[in-house]
C-alpha cells in the first residue's frame, strides 16, 4: 500500500466520512480513501455505461436513456458539479447586482439586510 500524503479536506466531507466510516468499521481517513477509490475506478473506466452518463450529463442524451445504476453515478456527478459551482459564486454580489435586498448573517452570526449599496442594516 502507498505511503499517506498531508492532504487538507473539506470539513462537511471529513464529518460525512467520520459518520459513514463509523457505520463501516473504518476510520474517516479510510472512509475517504474508499470513496476516493470507488470514484477513480468509475470515471476511469470507459465502458458504454460510462459514455452515456457523460452524455447525459453533456446534455447529448436524454436523461431517461440511463439505467437506474447510470442515473445514481450522473446524478451523484451532477450533484458534485453544482456544489463546486455554487462555491464559486457569490449569491449576495449576484443579488446586489441585481439590486436585490438580500437578508444573511453577518460576519458575527447577526441577522442582517444587505442592500446593493453596499449598506448593511441590523435586523433585531
């Protein structure tokens, strides 16, 4: 087996791994590596299976053209793909832009109305 590596994970994954792993008999860090493992080994593969969920999810075949199995692994794909996405975007700036009022917490947990001036107002 190789040598571990350092590697800084996300903490909603390292918590999501430490549950699963417990309900497994495996360790967080052995939990990761067995997810990690399971996903090399599906987008590696190139099989008809895995070519339609690229399709699919590359919107060249219809969704309802994967089996159940293909349908789980592209939607579990697609999941991933909007959460990195959505990381990327500021929902507020967007809002603002848009000279939306968005209501959030503040840097100090407080509620707060955040107006597209730049303004901020607490709400009590």
């Amino acid at each position: 087996m190789a040598a571990d590596t350092p590697t800084r994970v996300a903490i909603d994954l390292m918590e999501a791994a430490a549950l699963e792993g417990s309900l497994e008999q495996r360790s967080a860090k052995g939990q990761i590596d067995y997810w990690a493992r399971i996903g090399q080994k599906v987008t590696r593969r190139d099989t008809a299976s895995r070519r339609r969920i690229e399709r699919c999810l590359g919107g060249d075949l219809p969704w309802s053209a994967l089996r159940p199995a293909e349908r789980r692994v592209a939607n579990a794909e697609l999941d991933l793909a909007i959460e990195e996405a959505a990381d990327q975007v500021s929902l507020g700036g967007v809002a603002a832009v848009a000279g939306i009022v968005t209501v959030a917490l503040d840097d100090q947990g407080r509620l707060c109305e955040f107006h597209p001036d730049g303004s901020v107002t607490l709400l009590p």
